[in-house]
C-alpha cells in the first residue's frame, strides 16, 4: 500500500507492524528519514498532529516542509479560478518530496492527491478519517492492557472522524467497541453495516445505543472527541444542545469498569464533552495519547517513505549492526 488514508484498507498485521516499527525507532533511534524531505499541507489548525509528527520525523533525520494551501494549492485572485490542477500540484510536489501528510475539509482531496502523486500521501484528519489518531489510541490501549487483551471502549459523542477511525481499528483488534450519539448525530444505517461486517470478520462485537449510561455499562475504556469538529461552526448552537446529556462526567464514569480509563484525543473542551474532574483524573491516558501521536508517526513513515526497505525483520538486522 503507497498510502495511508483510512484505518480500514490496512489489515491489523500490517497495522501492528506500524506500532512494533514504532516502539523499536522509540527505543533505539534510526536515522531513516535522513535525506527524505515530508510536505506538510493544512487546511486546518492542529497541534498534536502537527507539531508531534513534525517531532517524530525530525527525530528519525527526516525534514519537514510546510505548505501553506492557501498560496501553494490555490490563488485567491486568479482570474482563471484555480491556479493549477491538484492533479498537477501533487505530480509536481513528487519530484521534490518524498511523502505528503495531509489534513483537508474533504476525503476526495486526500483521494485526488493519492491517485496522481507517485508518493505516500498520509491522512492527517479529514471529514471521514483519523487514522493516525486511532493508531496512536490502539497503542495507548496496548501499553494499559496488553497487546493480547479484549478491551470494552466505549465511544460517546459525535459520529465523526475519530470515532470512525476509532470503532475501525477497535473492531479489526477484535475488542469490543460500544457507541452513543444523539439520533440526528448517528452512524447511517450503512456504516453501521459496516461495522457489523468488521465484527463479523475480525472477530469483535459492535454495541450501540442513544444512552450513554447503556453503552458505558462495564467499559474499561470511555472515549470522547469535540462534540463539534472544526468546520461545523456553523451548527454549534444545534449541535451542543442535542449533545447535553452526553458529556462524560463522573455520573457516567460511575456506571464503568471501577478502574475505567478516560481517553479524548484533544483538543478538549472543557466542561462541554468532559468534566476537569473525569479529564485530570490519574485514569485520564489523554496525554498518553498524545505522547503517542509522535511515537506512532514514526513506524508509519518509516514503513511507507522506505518501503518495501523496512519491515520489522530488517529493522531489527539494522538495530543489530
Ligand atoms: N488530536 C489531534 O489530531 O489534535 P490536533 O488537531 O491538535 O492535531
Ligand atoms: N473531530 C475533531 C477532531 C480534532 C482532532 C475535528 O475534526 O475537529
């Protein structure tokens, strides 16, 4: 696979090797991004993907180069409407640069880079997706519970990218996966399809409801993300008031596992999704996560800038030299 744009075309070997490449480059640093230049195109604000992968890269001798889509992707006055293809841009960007990571308002620019670039083009969060995110959180759970364990995480919030991203890789680790949304904020009866494909395959079990208190009941893990994601400003006042009996307060906590973790993959909104009491408790892993984010970057672009050089087998022979 040239690219990374969803949780769901990897199966969960080729994911793990990811997290395992990571954990060795974690301990024993490798230089082998060296020379290997990685376009960083945002449409969005970010802090954890930016600048923790940034850091994860620099760490592996990789160099990072910013994009502003504003000058480099579009044109604002350009008589024409559009100052190149993205067809072009991308073909061009490839004689340069050696990957692109992402993050875009819509999937199908991720699409359109990926088919016309020659390199890996990485999903930073789009609409859809968050794979590096769900990555990261299937690692922060591997270092609580055990790489073996059957975990019970319990999603409350938005239908959105990370929790997509999330119940996907949850679901292909064979854990069980439990969600609550308000009913205008739900999965579409076929993504909820698709998940009951995932368990079916891969062994896990997909639970979902619109009580929070049902979908919590026993989890060891409670997740949430924002209730409103960046580019829905224009529904927040909507959005919150469906979302109010949906934050993760210790009324919820109570009714998890007794030594239920909280995960959020941040930014939080303090007091909305989540109370300082559940955020700054010792069983908070948010800045596991977060911490994370720069160890998981690096197996991914490793594996995917030198492919097929690294596999875990050749990282440990060059470990070993
Ligand atoms: N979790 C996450 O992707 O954070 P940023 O938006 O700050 O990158
Ligand atoms: N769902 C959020 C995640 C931010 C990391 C968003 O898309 O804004």
């Amino acid at each position: 696979m040239k690219d990374l744009l969803t949780i769901g075309e990897y199966e969960p070997e080729q994911l793990q090797s990811f997290i395992n490449i990571s954990e060795s480059l974690q301990n024993t640093p490798q230089l082998l991004l060296a020379q290997k230049n990685i376009l960083f195109v945002f449409e969005k604000p970010s802090l954890r993907t930016k600048i923790g992968t940034e850091a994860a890269i620099t760490h592996l001798g990789g160099n990072v180069m910013h994009a502003d889509p504003k000058t480099v992707f579009e044109y604002e006055e350009d008589p024409f409407g559009c100052r190149e293809s993205l067809t072009d841009t991308v073909k061009n960007i490839s004689q340069w640069c050696d990957a692109i990571f992402s993050r875009v308002y819509k999937h199908e620019t991720l699409k359109e880079m990926a088919e016309n670039a020659d390199i890996p083009v990485i999903n930073a969060l789009c609409n859809l997706h968050h794979p590096m995110q769900a990555l990261a959180d299937l690692y922060t759970i591997q270092q609580e519970f055990g790489k073996e364990e059957k975990v019970s995480i319990a999603f409350i919030g938005d239908a959105n990218n990370v929790s997509f991203s999330l119940i996907e890789i949850g679901l292909k680790f064979g854990h069980d996966m439990r969600f609550s949304a308000p009913v205008d904020f739900y999965w579409s009866e076929e993504q909820i399809q698709y998940f009951k494909l995932l368990e079916v395959e891969y062994g896990g079990s997909f639970f979902h409801s619109e009580d929070p208190f049902e979908a919590v009941k026993g989890s060891q893990v409670i997740y949430t993300d924002a209730f409103v994601s960046m580019g829905e400003e224009d529904i927040l006042e909507e959005k919150l008031a469906h979302f109010k009996n949906y934050q993760v307060n210790r009324k919820l906590m109570n009714m998890a596992d007794t030594n239920a973790r909280f995960m959020h993959c941040l930014p939080a909104h303090r007091g909305i999704e989540v109370t300082d009491e559940v955020i700054d408790h010792a069983n908070s892993l948010v800045l596991n996560q977060s911490k994370n984010r720069m160890v998981v970057s690096k197996g991914v672009f490793a594996s995917l800038i030198n492919k097929p050089a690294v596999t875990e087998l050749e990282l440990y022979q060059y470990n070993g030299i």
